[in-house]
C-alpha cells in the first residue's frame, strides 16, 4: 500500500522536506512560471526499500534524489537573448496576479489572451489583470480578466495541453502599441526558426523590459534524446524549441509567452511557454504547448463567450 500526491511550490524559493516514512522522489519539472510539480511516493507498509530501487543504475533512489538538487538549492540560468524595441512584439502582454507579475500572454483577439494553463491553476480570475501594450515589465494598460478557461485535457503533472484563454474587460484598443497575433494556419516546421518573447530570467536576474531571441524547432526524435525527457515529451501537444548547446532559451517567468513564427510575412503563434529542464541547458531544448491542435477548442470558446 502507497500513498501517492502531487506538490506544487516554487522554484525560485529554496526549502528542504522532511519525511518521517521512506519515500521515493520521482523527477519534477519546473514551470517557466516559477512554479514547480512534484510527484512523491511514500512507501506505508514496510520500511524496506525495494533492491530494484538502490542497485546502481538509471533508477537507484541516489540518483533520483541527485536529480533533484535544482529543487532544494535553484540557481538562476544564463540564458541569451536581447531587449526588444519598444512596440516589437505588440501582441505580448503580461499576467498580474494580486499586483504581482506573473506570467506573458498573447493577445489574439480584442478581448481574448492565450497563456499558459499552468499559470491559472485554481485561482479566481478577479485575482489577475492583464497590462498590455507595456515594454518594461509592470508597465501598460489594465484589463480586467473576467473569465478563465483552462483546456479542458489540461493534465498538470504532464503538462498536455498546457493551455489557458482569458477573456478580459475593457477589449483592447489595438494601435502601434497593441497587436493581435495570428493562429497558425499549418504546424511549424522542423529547424524553423522562430523567435520567443518575455520578462522572464536573464543572465542578470529578472528581465524589467521585454526581451527576444531567435530559436530553432527541435525534431521530436531529438527532443527525446536526453534521459530526463523519456516518456515526457507528447509530441501532439508539445513543441520543442532551442540550440544543442543551450545558451537560449525562455526562461522561468517567460511561462504564457509566445513561441512565434513568421510564414509569407505574417507572425503566427505556434507555441506557449511552457516548462524545461533548467534554462539553456546545453541538450534540453524549451518546451512549449502547441497551438495548432487546440485552435478548434480556441475558437469556440472566443465565439461561446463574445
């Protein structure tokens, strides 16, 4: 008999669990919000711990517990990228929660603002607004969010369909400062370059003004590479996006931003900010939620809720 849960905290804080039963800490992942999920097995029964579990090798409770070393004592990436000109990248607005930055968002409607679902969770949508048209981080107009909708495939332990719209109050009046994007007509292609925006970590520390960099669409087959990938990568609802190197990438922060591509001269949306394995780790490309398999679902809500 086991008793299996979920933790969820965040990244940026550092903070050690005690457990008084054996337990199994199985890998994480860290949202590019900060936040982080956590899958704990704690063994009830017996005190003795399967020999399967502490041999040596990819599953001895050593290296899982090595493997989460980012979770008790985070450091902050060096990630690339440069400041945008203001205006760049008008359809890029920011979630606050409770005065607080959240998260980046993308503006593909006069009332509507596509982010991350793992930047909603259960929270009340009087608890957020949206500033759009800002360049420097906490900067813009107010719209309230009056209604969320988180996909209904949502799975926050997986990250599948990693998805949230908001409706928000008044519409935005769209001029230099404020743009709709595109939905993607096709999915994008593989080494595609294409460009990720947000105020999440830089090199220095949080970014205050929006920043950009160019990443190349990573191959299914070679997203999966890396061992802490296996089994964690769905390629129906995710993408990945960055440099066998690293060095750029989004970053914590950066989650609900866009992944955006250009095709005959017009920006598409094809991704969402979504979570990773550190930022720009050498070999772990970003990864980000699809758009192109939920824009039925998109559309339908934007015309239930007009």
């Amino acid at each position: 008999m086991h008793c299996v849960f979920h933790l969820h905290s965040c990244c940026s804080h550092s903070f050690v669990l005690i457990f008084l039963q054996p337990t199994v800490v199985l890998p994480y992942t860290c949202h590019r919000s900060g936040m982080i999920s956590l899958l704990l097995l704690t063994l009830l029964t017996s005190p003795r711990v399967d020999a399967s579990l502490t041999s040596e090798g990819d599953n001895s409770i050593t290296e899982l517990l090595s493997n989460q070393m980012d979770f008790i004592m985070p450091e902050n990436r060096v990630i690339g990228g440069n400041e945008t000109e203001p205006n760049a990248w008008p359809w890029t607005v920011q979630l606050v929660y409770k005065n607080v930055f959240q998260c980046g968002g993308s503006l593909i409607n006069e009332s509507f603002v596509v982010t991350a679902a793992h930047c909603i969770g259960i929270r009340l949508p009087q608890h957020y607004i949206v500033l759009s048209g800002g360049h420097r981080r906490m900067s813009g107009r107010p719209h309230k969010v009056i209604k969320l909708f988180v996909h209904p495939l949502y799975n926050p332990f997986f990250y599948l369909y990693d998805i949230a719209l908001l409706k928000i109050a008044p519409e935005v009046k769209l001029g230099e400062s404020a743009q709709v994007i595109a939905l993607p007509k096709m999915p994008p292609l593989d080494f595609e370059m294409c460009t990720i925006a947000g105020w999440g970590l830089t090199e220095t520390g949080r970014g205050s003004r929006l920043r950009q960099a160019r990443v190349p669409i990573v191959p299914f087959l070679e997203c999966i590479r890396p061992i802490k990938y296996w089994g964690r990568i769905f390629p129906g609802t995710m993408l990945c996006a960055g440099y066998p190197k690293g060095g750029i990438d989004s970053c914590k922060g950066d989650s609900g931003g866009p992944l955006m591509c250009e095709r005959d001269g017009q920006w598409e949306l094809q991704g969402v900010v979504s979570w990773g394995e550190g930022c720009g780790e050498p070999g772990y490309p970003g990864i980000y939620a699809r758009i192109f398999p939920v824009i039925p679902y998109l559309n339908l809500m934007m015309q239930l809720n007009q």
